[in-house]
C-alpha cells in the first residue's frame, strides 16, 4: 500500500498558498498569463495524490517518495521554470528537468508492472527482462509526447508562451527523455540479467 506522505501533504499546501498568492497578483496586475499557468499549476499539483489513491485501489506499488519528487518536479517545471522565468535564467533548467522526467517515468513503470506481470516457466530470464524494459521506455516516450503536446495546446489556445524555440525547442525535449529513458532502461536491463527478478 503506497502511503501519503506528510511532507509531500505539507509541501503540497505551501506550494498552493504560493500559486494562490501569484494568482491573485496576475488578476491585480492583469497578467493573464501567469493566471492561467499558476491555476493549471494548482490543478497539477494534485496528480501525485490521484495517481496514488488510484495505484492503491489497483494494488499497484509506487517508487518512494513518489509524491514529494513528482510535486517538487511540477513546481520547478510550472512555477520556477515559467511563471518566474528561470529557464530563460539558466538555459539547461528545461534539459534537466526533461532528462529527469525520461528517467524518473521509466523508474514509475517498472514499480507499477511489477505486480502486473510474473515470468512464466517456459520464458527465458533476458526475455523477460528485456519484455519488461520495454513498456517503461515506450510509456516514458507517450508520456513525453503528451507533454510536448500540452504545451503546444497552451501556447495556442492560451498565448503561454511555454514552448521557447519552436520545433527545436520540442525535438530537443523529447530527445533528451528518450536518450534519458533508454540509459535508465538499459541499466536496468543489465543489472538485472545479474540477479533473480521478482
């Protein structure tokens, strides 16, 4: 059962009165902008807890301190990165965070197939393995498409300005989640060769 975690609760609330307060100086200010990506932003910051009550419900496992990492990484990449304009501050902020999303999805997929699939007698171990490494690196590129794709939608519908270089801007993310979830993949692949799984 994956717990809830008081510092990720707490974390969460002072992240809320933090949005709520840029909220309200957007409306003072008529910065239209940063009041939708600050509101988005709240909404957000909710995930880490849906997608817990829905893991727990479905006996699905968790990495720890899933909660505190995912609420920390939608607060540097929404509020840090665009509302106070950190990745125009420091130009590797957005490739950071893309190379820790390719590696930290595909470390949320192998916790939640483990109690989905078991190796059956007549498969081989590196079948398997491999088998398993698969769906992570394949979810991780979805999940980075979807982004890519939220951005584009809020930039067009909202004027958010999120996407900064245009193609390049997109094509650098997703390559720097895929190369990310293909080394965190084929370290798991290897390491795992080396012991009993599951």
């Amino acid at each position: 059962m994956n717990k809830y975690s008081r510092l990720a609760v707490g974390m969460s609330a002072l992240f809320d009165i933090i949005l709520i307060s840029t909220s309200v100086i957007s409306v003072v200010s008529k910065d239209w902008n940063n009041l939708i990506l600050s509101l988005t932003t709240i909404l957000s910051l909710k995930l880490p807890f849906v997608i817990t009550y829905i893991a727990n419900k479905k006996k699905l496992a968790l990495p720890p301190n899933f909660q505190f990492i995912l609420l920390l990484f939608i607060f540097s990449a929404q509020y840090l990165g665009e509302i106070k304009g950190f990745y125009l501050k420091l130009w590797w902020l957005d490739l950071l965070l893309h190379l820790v999303f390719g590696t930290y999805v595909v470390i949320i997929s192998l916790y939640l197939i483990q109690g989905i699939f078991k190796k059956g007698t007549e498969t081989t171990k590196q079948r398997f393995v491999l088998f398993t490494v698969i769906f992570p690196f394949r979810f991780t590129i979805a999940l980075g498409t979807l982004w890519e794709m939220f951005e584009f939608i809020g930039d067009y519908l909202f004027n958010t300005k999120m996407i900064k270089g245009g193609l390049e801007d997109t094509a650098t993310d997703l390559l720097v989640k895929i190369l990310a979830a293909f080394i965190t993949s084929i370290i798991y692949y290897y390491r795992n060769l080396k012991r009993d799984f599951f």
